[in-house]
C-alpha cells in the first residue's frame, strides 16, 4: 500500500500512471491548488499499518519531496520503527537533498525512476546524479518501458558510479482507464519483450539484475528466454496483476493507477490491510477472469494460473473500445 503525500510534481512523463485528475502533474510551476498530507493523517496511516503488522511505509506522490514537511514525515515514521521505501523523480529540492545526506537511516530506501537521459532536460539529469550520489546504496533505479526502441542501458554508469543497488525495477506502461497517457499498445509487447531479455542479459554481464513491476503478460517473452528471465537475468519472473493500493493525502483510496477511476473508497472505511485487499479482490475477480487479449481465453498458461493475463487497464480498455463502453457503470 502507498500512501501519496502530496498530488504536486515536478516533471511530466509521457507515460505517467498519475497523470490523471487525481494528481496535478507540473503544478509545481502553476498556480493549481495542490494536496499535501497532514501529519496527523500520517499518523492516523501509521497506526492503521501497526494495526494490520505491516511495519513498511511506501510513500509517492506526485513527487514526495515537494512535500516541505517530508522529513518531519520520514522522522515520525522512523521513530516508529518503520521502514520506508520512497519512489521519487530525483529531483529534489535543496532542503531534502540535505537532509538526506545527513540522515543516512539504512530504514529508508529510495527507488528512483529515471528516464532515458535524451528525454530528460540537462537540469533534470543533473539534479538527478546529485540526488543519487547522496542516497548511494540505498537508492534502486526504477524505469518505465512505455516505448518499443529504449534502452536502458544507461543505467549501468549511474549504478557503478554511485554504488547503487545492483538491480532495476522494471515497470511496463499500462493504460490508465479513460485517460490518455502514453502506453505500449499490446502489438508491440512481443518485440519489446525480446529487446529487454536482450539488455538483460548485457546487464547481467555487469552483475546487474531486474527486478519485474506487475503487469508483464508472459506472452510477451519468447519461451526459449524464459528461462534466463524467471534466473539468470532477473531477481525471479512471475506474471501478476496483484492490487498495490493508492491512498491520497485524503486517505481516499483506489486500486492502482490505471484503475484509478473507479473503486474509490476511503481508508477509514476499513480496519486493516487485509479488509481492503479482500474488498479489492472480491470486486475485480469478474474482470480478472475475462484476460487483456483475445488469446488470453484459450490460453495454457492462464488455465495453468502461470499468467495473470497483464494488467486489468488493458482488460478493460480493450472491452470498452471493442465492445461495451459502459462496462465500468455496469460492473460498479
Ligand atoms: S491492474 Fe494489475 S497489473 Fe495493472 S497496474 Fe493494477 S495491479 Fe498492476
Ligand atoms: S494469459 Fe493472456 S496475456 Fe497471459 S500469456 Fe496467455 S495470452 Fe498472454
């Protein structure tokens, strides 16, 4: 479970899961009103994650470190015995680039998400290396694939060079359910899949391995590279579809990005982790069974339970543009 402490960010990816009127991307540089999350709802989450014994405090946004009070938020956790896990663009502000350099907890954690270089300004792959020199061996790289030609090679000079964690956390770009951010449209997953089992295996070569987000559907990998993805190149391949749960500054909730649209609910609703997923799984169980693709219906590897069938975004943006538009309003 995340919990976004504020909707404010800094950059605008092509891509962004967030980019939709939960989260107001760029208005760092606008006059659009913002959320920033109280320390009293932080500490009304923390007690809710002490009470389901969950000890692990993910925080996102937007960008978390435009939040001015994040390091009263890092401490409060801190002091709780938590550990946190921050995803951040790495551009932090100066205040936070401080902090973290004179706060070296090994508790906090810091996945950065980081776009190829020629897509990013000067500034921003600048800041970038200054805020990763500071979180060193706590930081993991994170990038998105929401293109077939990337390459994520780059990464390896930015891993040796600030003796980060050896390891890539590989999202793939979903569609997010009635928006319009940038995704990979189902036509180019196989040749996609074959170009990141190819750069694995380079990485590998450096002792660098990936690490799989959700939402991969097995059959974008050639079976005879299976086998070097689920272990040599990989920390383990599986194909999942595993609700993260979004909670924003509000404590309103949803299941995911690109299922952000509907489902919301909100947190005081329920008295445990365990009762939300519950809630989660029970509602979507109907789109799981249906699969992202036609193939997905005789599919050997969904009836073995081998493949989650990608992600419920394509499910149901291919049923609404093919079939049903109104599937949501029928379902929820
Ligand atoms: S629908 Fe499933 S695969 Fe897609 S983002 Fe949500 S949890 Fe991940
Ligand atoms: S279940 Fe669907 S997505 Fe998964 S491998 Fe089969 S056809 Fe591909």
């Amino acid at each position: 479970m995340n919990l976004l402490i504020t909707d404010h960010c800094n950059r605008s990816c092509p891509y962004c899961f967030a980019k939709s009127n939960k989260l107001n991307v760029k208005s760092y540089k606008g006059n659009i009103a913002k959320k920033m999350v109280s320390l009293e709802t932080v500490d009304w989450y923390l007690d809710f994650l002490e009470n389901s014994n969950h000890k692990v405090f993910r925080i996102l946004g937007g960008e978390p470190t435009l939040h001015p009070q994040l390091p009263h938020i890092v401490e409060r956790a801190l002091n709780r015995d938590f550990k946190i896990i921050i995803f951040t663009n790495g551009l932090w502000p100066e205040q936070i680039r401080d902090f973290f350099d004179k706060n070296t907890d090994g508790r906090v954690a810091f996945v950065f998400n980081i776009n190829e270089p020629f897509q990013q300004q000067k500034w921003e792959n600048e800041r970038q290396k200054d805020c990763l020199k500071i979180a060193g061996n706590r930081a993991m790289i994170g990038f998105n694939i929401f293109q077939e030609q990337f390459n994520l090679l780059f990464c390896k000079e930015l891993i040796n060079g600030f003796s980060l964690k050896r390891e890539i956390r590989l999202g793939l770009a979903n569609p997010v359910v009635r928006e319009n951010n940038v995704f990979l449209s189902n036509d180019s997953l196989k040749q996609t899949g074959r170009r990141l089992c190819h750069q694995l295996r380079d990485l590998e070569a450096d002792d660098i391995l990936g690490v799989f987000d959700c939402g991969f559907p097995l059959c974008m990998f050639d079976e005879s590279d299976l086998g070097s993805l689920g272990i040599t190149t990989t920390k383990g391949f599986t194909s999942i579809c595993q609700v993260i749960i979004d909670v924003d500054a509000d404590l309103n909730a949803w299941p995911c990005f690109p299922l952000s649209k509907f489902l919301n609910v909100n947190l005081r609703n329920f008295k445990s982790i365990q009762e939300i997923f519950s809630y989660y799984s029970e509602k979507l169980a109907p789109l799981r069974s249906i699969g992202s693709m036609d193939e997905c219906i005789t599919c050997k590897f969904k009836r073995r339970g081998q493949c989650a069938s990608g992600c419920l975004g394509r499910t149901i943006r291919s049923i609404e543009a093919n079939g049903d538009p109104r599937l949501i309003e029928k379902l929820y």
